[in-house]
C-alpha cells in the first residue's frame, strides 16, 4: 500500500493530514492483522477447561490449609481447657 499516494487522497478529498495518516494507519495495522490467526472454538474450549483444573486444584489446597487451621485452633482450645483444668485441681 503506498501510505503517501493514500494520504494525498485523503487530503484531496477534503480531510486534514492529522486525519488522513491516522486512517491511512488504521488501514495498514487492519491489514497486518489479517495474517493473525483467532482464536477457535476448541482454543476456548481447551482454555476453559485448565481454567477449571486451576480452580480445582486452588480449591483443593485452600481446603487443606483451611482443615489444617482448624485443627490447629481446635488443638490449641484443648490445650487451654487442659491447662484450666490442671489449675482448678
């Protein structure tokens, strides 16, 4: 694409050159993506599904880091008790 031919065009046909470059521009990056490949179906369908192995895996571990919290409370509670205990005999 000859960006100069395309930009005396414009400003011929009654746009200024602050216009004209930024359409002239927007063309030649349209046209450099035509070569990009998209994304498919399965691409997001594949995506979808290690994002749901992710959540499962990040569930699974914040149930064991939260079951381990509350053993520790729970250990920690019965330690108190057992020690009030000891005192009032």
């Amino acid at each position: 694409m000859d960006t100069h031919a395309a930009v005396r065009m414009l400003t011929a046909a009654g746009a200024d050159e602050a216009l004209a470059v930024a359409v002239v521009d927007v063309a030649q990056n349209a046209a450099a993506d035509q070569g990009r490949e998209l994304a498919t179906r399965s691409d997001l369908d594949h995506l979808r599904e290690v994002q749901r192995a992710d959540l499962a895996a990040l569930e699974a571990r914040l149930t064991w880091r939260f079951a381990g919290a509350m053993l520790a409370q729970t250990l920690a509670i019965l330690g108190g008790v057992v020690a009030i205990l000891r005192l009032l005999d």
